[in-house]
C-alpha cells in the first residue's frame, strides 16, 4: 500500500490513489502481478477505474457485484476466503486494502509482510493504514528508494 509522511493512504474512502509516484504504481503492478490476485474492500475497488487485469480481483462485499471478468466477490471470515484461493492454487495473497479490510486481518494475525511505498505527501487527515488499537512489533527486511523523494518499505509481523 502507499502511505503518505504522516501515514494515511487516501484522504476518503472515495479517494483515488493518483496522488502516488509512477514508480509506486510499477511497484503495485508488478507486485500484484507476481502475487497473481489481489485482495481488496469494495471500496478501495470501486477506486479502480476497472479490474485490475492479469490477476484475479478478491473483492470483499457483502453483496455480490456485476460478474466482470477477472473479479471474484467475497464475503464472510478471511480464513475462509483464503482456504478457498488456496483451492484454486493461489500459494499466497496480497491484501491490497484498505482500512476496514486491513484492520480485519491483522486482527486475526493474517499478516506476515507489509509492503508499504512511502511518498512525500501529507493530507494531515484521512485513512490509516489500519482503524483499531495495535501494538505489534514489525521488522524491517527492506528499504529501497524507488525516485528521488519515494521508498518502499517490507516488514515482517511479528506477533
């Protein structure tokens, strides 16, 4: 996910992610594609402007959407969901967001990494990067400058 300095990834729910670097986006795209789906809340997925092509949309909602190619609509416990990608051979899943969906899985400790790109933004409110009380210990395994002013950020959860 990208975060802005003061840690919010979107000024709304509504918000469109295009206040991102290009390389934030070739991050999220090359991520995701190597993932080969993405998992995500119906919000942050109607700030797409389509489904993301080349890997497989998990799209939490209580209601099931328009059938799109690509686009898998879900609901119920994480667990459940994941068992069911594992069916269809997914080895791993990439939660793509946002706050709400986020805050679920690290409740249930679902979160082994997070990849974060850091980008030289401040919107002072907004959506955090999770919306309950944490106190989780992380571990930096990467750091990398991506543009002159922008960082990607992997760390491990630890519990």
């Amino acid at each position: 996910m990208a975060i802005t300095a003061d840690g919010k990834i979107a000024k709304n729910k509504d918000h469109f992610a295009n206040w991102t670097s290009k390389e934030d986006k070739q991050v999220f795209i090359q991520t995701s594609k190597d993932f080969g789906m993405i998992m995500m809340g119906y919000n942050t997925f109607k700030t797409f402007p389509a489904p993301l092509k080349n890997r497989l949309n998990v799209v939490f909602s209580e209601k099931a959407g328009e059938e799109l190619e690509g686009v898998k609509w879900v609901s119920g416990e994480p667990e459940k969901v994941l068992n069911e990608l594992e069916n269809l051979g997914f080895k791993k899943a990439l939660l793509g967001g946002g706050t709400g969906l986020n805050t679920l899985f690290l409740q249930k400790k679902l979160i082994n990494e997070i990849i974060l790109t850091v980008e030289p933004k401040i919107f002072g409110s907004g959506l955090s990067l999770f919306n309950d009380d944490f106190d989780i210990n992380l571990e930096l395994l990467e750091l990398k400058k991506i543009n002159n002013n922008s960082y990607l950020v992997r760390y491990k959860v630890v519990y």
